[in-house]
C-alpha cells in the first residue's frame, strides 16, 4: 500500500501544473484507476512537439480525437489527417452509453456530448471536402522527387530543371507547366539551355519525364494547381473554439507518398509564412502528422534534414507537432529527439521485428519504477503509457494511464453531414473552381509558335519576289509579331532572369 501510495503522490506532484492543461486521463495502479493522479500536458509545451504511437486498433485515433477537443475548446486551431474517416464525427456531438459513462466516473471525468466547429477538407477535390491544391513551383524540387521516389543524382537534376524555370519566369502551376519545361529542355529548340545546366543529362532529364507521366496517369494531375491552398485558413476560430481542420484521404495504399509529402508540404508553408512569435501561453496551431512512417520511408538525407529543420525552427511559430505512428522506431533520430510528449499505446511482440521495436521503444522513455518491456503489451485499449514535458522543460513521470473519452461522435459523421458543412464552408466558394491560367506550358508553346511562324515566314520571303509597297500603306503585323506581342510572351519576357526564391525543401515562398 505505502508504493502505491508513493506511485500517485509522485504523478500528481509530477503533473500539477500552474497554467492550463489537456486532460489526458487517471493514472492506473494495478488496474484500479486514480482520479485524483490526474495524467494532463500543459497547453503552453504543445508546441515543443510529441509522439501518440502504438498497433493497430489500439486507441491512437482516439487519442488524437481527445487532444483535438480540448485544444479547440481553449481556442487552438488543429489540423489532422483523416484517413479512416473516423476523426469526421468531432464535428457532432457524442452518443451516451450506461458504458461509457461507468468509464468516465471511475476516472473522474465528467462527460458532456459536445461537437466541435470542424472544416472538411480533401486532397484536389478526391472526396467530399474542399479541394486542396499545391502549384509545382511552391511544392519545390525535394518534395516533388520524395512523391516521385527519385533517387537522390535524379532529385538533384530536377532542382537544377526548377532552378531554370526561375531564372527563365516559366512559373510551374501544374504538371503539364513541368513536362513542357522538360521537354523544351531534351528538344533540339533546348540543347543550349541544357548544356548551360551542367549537372543534368538528357537521359536523366527523360527518366524525370517519365515518372511525370506516370505520375499524372494515376491522376495527380488534380493536386497541382490554382487555386492554391492558403495555410493561414487552417488558424481559425469559431465562437471562441480553434477550427478542427480535417483532410479527407481517400484510397490512401495507391498514392501514400503523394499523401504524406504533400501535408509536408502544408507544414513547410506555414513555416514560411508564420511570424516569429518564441514562447506562447498556447500555440497557434497543433498539427496531427497521421501515419507518419509513411513520410520517411525511402526518403533522401535532404528531405529527411529539411524535415529534422522543419520541426525545429516551426516551435517558435506557434505551432506544434504531433506524428502518430505505430513505433517511435518509425521517426528518426533527428526528429524523435524534438518529440517532447508521449503517449505509447500498447505494442505487440509477435515476431523478431516486433521484439526490436518494443525493445527501442522501451529506450525512449526516462527511467522509472515500470518494466516497460512488459507493461507496453500488457495496455488495454484506452490505456497508454505517458510521459510529457512540463513547463519547466523536463519530462513528467511516466504514468500508466487510463485515457479519457472523447465527447464528441466517436464514429464517422454521415455523408449528409458532410456535405451540408463542406456546402456552408466560406472556403467552398474560394476553392472548389479549379483555375488555369498562363503560366510554363502556354509560354512555352507561345515560344514554339513564334519560332514556327518565323521559320515560314522566312521560307516565303524565300521563295516569293519581293513585292514594292506604297510606303504610306499600314502593313499587318505579321504572325511572329503577333506571338511576341501576346500576353503570354510579354509575361515570359518580363519575367525571365528573376529568379524564385526558395526555401526549405526547394519550396517557393507565396507572393501574397
């Protein structure tokens, strides 16, 4: 009794902090929960990053519903993946249950059914939500070559093709803007621009083609492109509440790096628009990275340095961090160093793999009283075991813990639902109408033309005798100068030579 006792005076002297704080749930202590241990983060250190893991069906989704809630109702913006679809029912209120409610007293949790104000959103329109697009020119080089699994000689080729479209003004919207570069570059027209590009070979350049085309055969084309998604309409606010938003990811097995790189994306143009704010009472925005393992997987040391950089240097944006995976072996090393808060859900020790996971799981908690090489496979589902950092910057006791119930539907919301919110969205309107307007592919063309009238043009002074004119006479303007004379032209000339500047992961910063 006297370590029992010992247990919950060290977790609720661990955990009581001054300032606010997301409640996670009651320590247990062997299998009784202890109301009065309270396990919480403070909302001050959400934006030093954390880490929710754990297999497969065993609360994660969960966890991430119940850190939404609190973090909306204290007026932080959040952003998440949805790619069950089962994070769709925060926007509705909860369903009572004589079960659920047995749970919420024996934790000393008083449950009220409560949705929360919620924006749908979907990947170039693929879903119910409002389309999200990205141009080619903001996306940059190094995430375009992660979703097209270039090796690291291709991706360095494919910075030098976007570093010429800068120089050149042929702004990249959409993919079809790209392969016409690309094939300016390998055509006869282009031989001179590419020798000037001394690192990338034709056969190189085609290999890029290629993957382009196969790429935009899967149907990417509907990602790329205007109007693009502006990241400061995820740092909303409703009626005092932080806006939840939700991005839809249908049919996630077929493209998962395409899903993965582009919330990269969305995080690498937060960081390059958000001010400096340092130390916040609470962050702007907490920013839930779903299946995470499928970021890393097979990327390039630039890529996985750009994300190690991201994650660091975003915290005094105001903005947090939270992967959620099935192992904190899935993160390296770089990033799991930055991940302050953990909540590991149970794991499982079935094969040699498992054991090596568990095994380097159990190395990323501090010290404490628990065998955790035991314990992780022993948590039922709704429980985790939890360890944060404290508002002086040090880790909490790690605590068995049983997890509080979200108060909202902890189900998909229906299709009737979501259509009727997507509908009333403001950023419907803003969205939903894909634009195209002038940009690599058409001045390219507009190039070509030029060049075609020209060479006929000069055929037929050629083969025709000069003809005298009345100098008095007005003369047409002939075919090429009619071309140069085009918007289009015009544009690419008075563009040519300034070159975009580009950040982390070779991504453009938007011109506001």
């Amino acid at each position: 009794m006297a370590e029992q006792a010992d247990v919950v005076e060290t977790v609720k002297q661990g955990y009581a902090f001054e300032g606010a704080a997301l409640e996670l749930g009651a320590l247990l202590v062997d299998g009784e929960p202890k109301p009065e241990a309270a396990v919480r983060i403070p909302l001050g250190m959400m934006n030093r990053h954390g880490l929710v893991a754990g297999a497969t069906g065993t609360g994660k989704t969960k966890t991430l519903q119940l850190m939404a809630e609190q973090l909306s109702a204290a007026g932080v913006a959040v952003f998440a993946a949805d790619i069950k679809g089962d994070l769709s029912g925060i926007s509705q209120p909860g369903e009572q249950s004589e079960k659920l409610l047995a749970r919420t007293k024996t934790i000393g949790q008083e449950w009220t059914p409560t949705g929360f104000p919620t924006e749908f959103y979907s990947l170039g329109g693929e879903g119910t939500g409002i389309p999200i697009r990205a141009t080619i020119t903001s996306f940059g080089p190094v995430l375009l070559s992660k979703v097209l699994g270039l090796n690291d000689v291709q991706e360095s080729s494919l910075g030098l093709i976007f570093h010429y479209a800068d120089k050149a003004g042929l702004t990249l919207l959409d993919l079809k803007d790209l392969r016409a570069v690309i094939q300016h570059l390998t055509s006869d027209e282009g031989k001179e621009d590419l020798k000037q590009l001394g690192g990338l070979s034709a056969a190189t350049a085609g290999v890029i083609l290629r993957a382009l085309i196969g790429f935009a055969d899967q149907g990417a084309d509907a990602f790329f492109g205007e109007p693009e998604f502006d990241t400061a309409d995820l740092l909303q606010q409703r009626d005092g509440k932080g806006v939840i938003s939700l991005l839809e990811l249908p049919n996630l097995q077929d493209r998962p790096a395409l899903f993965s790189t582009f919330l990269m994306w969305l995080l690498a143009d937060l960081f390059h628009d958000l001010p400096e704010v340092g130390d916040v009472d609470k962050p702007k925005l907490v920013f839930f990275f779903d299946e995470a393992h499928l970021l890393f997987d097979d990327a390039s040391k630039a890529f996985l340095d750009a994300i190690a950089q991201t994650v660091r240097l975003i915290r005094s944006k105001g903005v947090g961090v939270f992967f959620v995976t099935q192992t904190p072996k899935d993160v390296p090393d770089e990033v799991l160093a930055q991940l302050g808060s953990r909540v590991q859900h149970q794991l499982r020790a079935h094969t040699p793999n498992d054991a090596k996971a568990l095994k380097a799981t159990v190395s990323t908690f501090p010290s404490s009283s628990y065998d955790l090489s035991e314990v992780l496979t022993q948590l039922g589902i709704g429980e985790a075991i939890v360890t944060v950092m404290n508002e002086k910057g040090a880790p909490t006791p790690v605590a068995w813990t049983r997890l509080r119930a979200p108060q909202s539907l902890m189900a998909p919301a229906s299709a009737e639902q979501l259509t009727a919110a997507v509908q009333a969205s403001p950023n419907n309107a803003k969205y939903s109408q894909m634009v195209d307007r002038e940009s690599a592919y058409e001045l390219l063309a507009a190039k070509v033309q030029a060049g075609a009238a020209q060479a006929e043009a000069e055929k037929q002074a050629k083969a025709e005798p000069e003809q005298p004119r009345p100098r008095a006479q007005k003369q047409d303007k002939s075919v090429v100068e009619q071309v140069i004379g085009s918007s289009a032209f015009k544009q690419f000339a008075r563009s040519a030579g300034r070159e975009i500047v580009r950040g982390l992961f070779g991504a453009a910063r938007r011109r506001r």
